[in-house]
C-alpha cells in the first residue's frame, strides 16, 4: 500500500472497527508536522516543570494551537477534494455534506 500518492481515496467500508478507512495523499508531511508538535507539547511541558514565565508558555501553547489547526485544515482540505467531491458525483452527497458540516462546526468551536 502506498503512503504518499496523489488525490484522495474515497472513504470506504475496510472491515475495520472505524468502518471507513481513506489513503492520506501527503502522509510523510502530515506525520512529520504531527511529530514536531509533539516536540512542541514536550517543550511547554519542560517549561511547566521549570516554572517559565507564564507568557511564554501561553506564546508557545498558542504556536502548539496554530500548528495542529494547519495539520486539521490540511487534512480537511484533502477530505474535501476527495472523499466529499466523490461522494457528492456518485451519490446525492447530503450525507456526506451534513457530516462534513459537523466536523467543521466541531473545529471552530
């Protein structure tokens, strides 16, 4: 199976216990941004433990909040162009609109 290719595979059914499974296109990047925030986390984590500066913790939690948006926005984007894109040429979509809806009404909250 490939990690990277391009587009986006439709969701579909992969007898998993999730019930839909979808090839990320740019799997690499997305794993790579994914592990630099998670240096970030053990970063203000360090800086708890040291008993920093307020300010400076709040700064880098926001750069930590910044960075997982870039990787959600990404990854929308991606589900967007594909999955819903497929979804909406080969069936009527509603579903799949209404479900896209819901994720981005959960991410700007």
């Amino acid at each position: 199976m490939p990690t990277d290719k391009p587009g986006c595979e439709a969701c579909s059914p992969a007898g998993q216990t999730s019930g839909r499974h979808v090839i990320q296109p740019d799997k690499t990047a997305l794993i790579n941004r994914l592990r630099r925030i998670e240096g970030q986390i053990g970063g203000v984590t360090a800086m708890v433990r040291e008993d920093r500066y307020c300010v400076d913790i709040l700064t880098q939690l926001s750069a930590v909040r910044s960075a997982i948006d870039a990787v959600s926005i990404r990854i929308l984007e991606t589900h967007a162009k594909g999955c819903v894109r497929e979804a909406v040429q080969d069936h009527d979509g509603d579903d799949t609109i209404e479900e896209l809806m819901g994720v981005i009404r959960k991410m700007i909250r």
